[in-house]
C-alpha cells in the first residue's frame, strides 16, 4: 500500500487525506470494498493469501482523488466517479506489476451485454445506461 500510494501522489498529487488505512469488513459485508476519506472498508475475500487481488485496494485507494476529492454532481452521473477510479486503478497497477498487467486487465472479459441483457430481463431498463434516472428511486 505505501508504494501504490507514492505511485498515486506521483501520478495525481498529494494524498490530501493524512493517513489512509484499510479495514477488513465482516464477512456478511455485501460489497469488495467501500471508500472513505483515510479508510477503506475491504471484503475479507480480498486477503487471498499471494497479494493477487490488490487492485482492490488501488481501486480504493484511487477514490481518495476521484471520489473523494473530486466528484459527480448528481449520482445520475455516478459513472464518472467509477470511470475515473477505473482509469486510475489501471495506471497504478500498471506501475506496481506492469505494462503486461495493464494489458491483462484491460482484456479481462466483461461480458457487458450479458449484464445489459440480465438487467433488462429483470426490468431494471433504467440502469442499463451510463447516465443514471434516480428520481423518485429508493437507493436500497
Ligand atoms: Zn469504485
């Protein structure tokens, strides 16, 4: 973590949070991790024992820039705080592991149709877009 957050300050500036710490949830936490200012909460699912599942953590620690310094202005446009974070996330790993990482995880294959077509077929039409219709939704 102390190299990813030299490499984060080198590539977006000062960590402007003072400390930063990651919090292993219970494992009834429902999400891989969740951001805040100085403190990640992370699925316990994430210690896998050979340090293969950090990106997590660069993800997390990338919210501390795009997030958390920086943010949409209506959750309708949540997608550019997770499309920034996204970036960010892949040239941090991209400087931990490696160009032929970066390569690696940009080919992973999402079969985002699939989870167009799944979220269609449950009725859920409004958040198959990139720009979000919250109005008048309950966020649970
Ligand atoms: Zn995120």
């Amino acid at each position: 973590m102390e190299r990813m957050l030299r490499i984060c300050q080198k590539l977006y500036g000062d960590y402007r949070w003072g400390r930063y710490d990651v919090m292993r949830a219970p494992r009834s936490f429902p999400f891989g991790g969740m951001e805040n200012p100085r403190l990640t909460f992370a699925t316990p699912t994430i210690l896998a024992g050979d340090r293969s599942l950090t990106a997590l953590v660069a993800h997390e620690l990338a919210h501390s820039w795009s997030g958390n310094l920086v943010t949409n202005a209506t959750w309708n446009d949540f997608w550019l705080n997770e499309g920034f974070t996204v970036y960010f996330e892949n040239r941090i790993c991209e400087a931990v592991y490696g160009e032929d990482y970066a390569h690696a995880a940009a080919a992973w294959p999402w079969d985002l149709k699939g989870v167009i077509d799944k979220l269609e077929a449950k009725g859920h039409h409004a958040d198959t877009h990139l720009r979000l219709h919250l109005e008048g939704r309950d966020p649970r």
